[in-house]
C-alpha cells in the first residue's frame, strides 16, 4: 500500500525471477536495453500501450504489474484512519489533507475507505485555519457521500452515509437539507430493523449458533446505543422541563446500571451524564448538576484509562468484536486523544454552569478533568 505505482520495481524483481537480462526482456517486449535500464530505475515509465504485453509476458493481470490495489482491506483502512488522526495533531494540517485527498484519488472505488475519510474529516475539520476551509471540508464530505451513495452497492455502507451527510450539512446549518436526506430513511418500514434478528433466526436454522449469536449481541449492543443517544437529545429537546428530564434521566440510568454502560461505552455516557447536568444547572439544581457532573468525570476517566479509544465487549457482551472492527463501526470513529481530552475541559466552561463556581466538589470536578492525560 504504497503512495505511488511500482512498475519499475516490480519489473525488475520479476525479471531477475526469471533469471533474464535486461537485453533479453528489451528484445521480448521490442524495446532498447536502456529503456528497461530506465524503468527499472525509476527514471522513466513503460507507455501504456506495454503494459499488457509485459503482465502478459510475466503471466500476471496489469494491475498486478503496476502494483495497483482498487480495494482496501478493513485492516488496512484500520490503520490508516488512526494514522491520519495522529498526523492531524502533530504534523501540518494541510500536508495531512493533501496526503488525504491523494489517498481518495488511488482508492475512489473503495467506498469503506471513503466512508472513513469523510468520519475522519468530520471529527477533525475544526483544526483548519479559518472558517471558510472549515466550511469546506464539510462540503467535500457532503459531495464525497454523494459519490458513495450514488456508486457504491453496499445498502449498509450507503444508509450510513445518508446519516453522515446529514450530519454535514447540519453542521453546516443547511437544516432543511438534513430534512431532505433523512427524514424518509428515518420512517422506513419497521421491518428494515428486523433484520439482525431475521439472519440470527436464520443463522440457528443452519445451526451456526455462534454467528446467531454475535449478531443477536450487535442488535441488542445498538439498541440500547441508540437508545442512550436519542434520549440524550430528548433531554436537550426538553430542557425547559424539568419533570420530563427527571423522568428521562431516571430510565437511562436504569437501563445503563443494567447493561454496565458506562464502562461498555464510557463515551456515550459521558454525553448523557454532561446533558443531565446541564439540564439540572438551567434549573438551578446544584446537587443534582453536581452529581451528574461527577458521574461525567468519571466516565471520562473511563474512557481515557486505555491509550487507545476503542469500542468494546464485556463478559456479556462477548460475541461483538468482529462486529465491531468492521470499518462502518463508523459512525463512532475516535478523534485523537488529544483533541478529545481539550474538548472535555473546554465543557466546564459552558456559563450555565457558573453557578456551581466555588463549590467545593465542583471545582475538585475540574481539577479531575485537567488531570486527565
């Protein structure tokens, strides 16, 4: 997986395979010995029009000749997701978009790949200089979901990108876009969600109970993400209300205490936790806020305990890792380390929280958050 073709070294360790000379393949192919010389050196490349004869010559395909890969592997996309986050925080901003934008280039058929650049961009185009290239990196998300959504055959890979795009676009601000994109895949039939449990039933029907499993396990793994997810929003929804986020607040934390979310997914219930604090601090709730507060703290302890932020399993929860490897594990992609952890502090100092200022446990709250390394 290189940056550039590799004809002339592959032309070269092939020849010398074969035990020939430079002149004898040149006499082959009807070229001069210096033209070979050239190509395997890297100052020259074959034209096109020799390309099959040589990969017919070596018994390989012409892609294999030029050293040309059209897909990635869910390793190798792996990697470069977390290369390219680690090179955003450490190296020049613009070198990492350029070497980015190449990398779209060579792999423009690979729509995981794509699928993870635009998750890369989105978690990281606040980094750019000034607004404008901000603004326009969420436009190239957009036009690159297009491109997936009108080329690629994947209905999983392209149902997420319907969801990204949106997200684009409303961090963009164009609402009424948003609306378009989603609001008929958010109300398709009920059915489309049955289908972990359809290929489960399917999968014991076979009597492969240990894939019946793991897809049973990621159905119920995302049920309850969603669940946590939607009910965060709802608090933000019904903030005004402080019946409805008591309410709320009291059934997620029973479902979380339940399935042991907070060490299975610290991140998403470090969002919940800081939107029930604040829901508590609109109303004045200092205790309440506080505690909440506390619980978020200690989420992101969690989440920061390990040095690399992944999704994962627990004890009951054992069957999911496969699942969770797979590049559209997506949609929750990590920023880098770093990025996150100067978010997190940068919460504390939202102005409805200013009356909890000088509260003993509070400001030892902030001092657990700076600690975090």
């Amino acid at each position: 997986m290189g940056d550039s073709l590799n004809i002339g070294e592959n032309i070269c360790r092939l020849r010398r395979g074969r035990k020939l000379t430079q002149e004898q393949l040149a006499h082959f192919i009807g070229v001069t010995k210096g033209s070979v010389s050239k190509w395997e050196t890297g100052q020259s490349m074959p034209d096109i029009t020799l390309l099959p004869r040589l990969a017919a010559y070596f018994d390989i395909t012409v892609d294999e000749l030029i050293d040309y890969q059209p897909l990635l592997s869910r390793e190798q996309i792996t990697k470069l997701y977390r290369d390219f986050a680690l090179e955003f925080v450490s190296g020049s901003f613009q070198n990492v978009m350029d070497k980015i934008q190449d990398y779209v280039k060579r792999y423009y058929s690979c729509y995981p790949f794509l699928f993870q650049v635009c998750v890369l961009w989105l978690n990281h185009y606040m980094l750019a200089e000034d607004g404008e290239e901000q603004r326009e990196i969420l436009r190239s998300i957009v036009k690159l979901c297009e491109h997936i959504k009108e080329n690629c055959r994947d209905v999983g890979i392209c149902n997420d990108t319907i969801v990204l795009q949106g997200i684009a676009y409303l961090t963009l601000g164009q609402a009424q876009e948003v609306v378009d994109a989603l609001e008929g895949v958010s109300k398709q039939n009920k059915l489309v969600n049955q289908g972990g449990l359809v290929i489960s039933q399917a999968y014991m029907m076979l009597g492969e109970k240990e894939k019946a499993e793991s897809y049973t396990q990621a159905a119920m793994y995302s049920a309850v993400l969603n669940l946590i997810g939607n009910a965060t929003q709802y608090l933000s929804i019904r903030s005004d209300d402080l019946t409805i986020c008591d309410e709320t607040i009291s059934r997620i934390e029973q479902v979380a205490e339940a399935y042991e979310y907070r060490k299975l997914h610290p991140n998403n219930m470090a969002v919940f936790e800081y939107q029930a604090a604040l829901c508590y601090a609109l109303h004045e709730e200092k205790q309440k806020a506080i505690k909440h507060m506390g619980r978020y703290v200690a989420c992101l302890e969690e989440l920061f305990s390990a040095d690399i932020l992944v999704l994962h399993g627990d004890a009951y929860f054992d069957g999911i890792e496969e699942w969770l490897k797979e590049p559209l594990g997506s949609m929750v992609a990590p920023r880098s380390r770093k990025l996150v952890i100067e978010d997190c502090i940068q919460t504390l100092s939202q102005s409805v929280f200013t009356i909890l200022d000088g509260e003993p446990e509070y400001e030892r709250l902030k001092s657990r958050v700076k600690a975090i390394k």
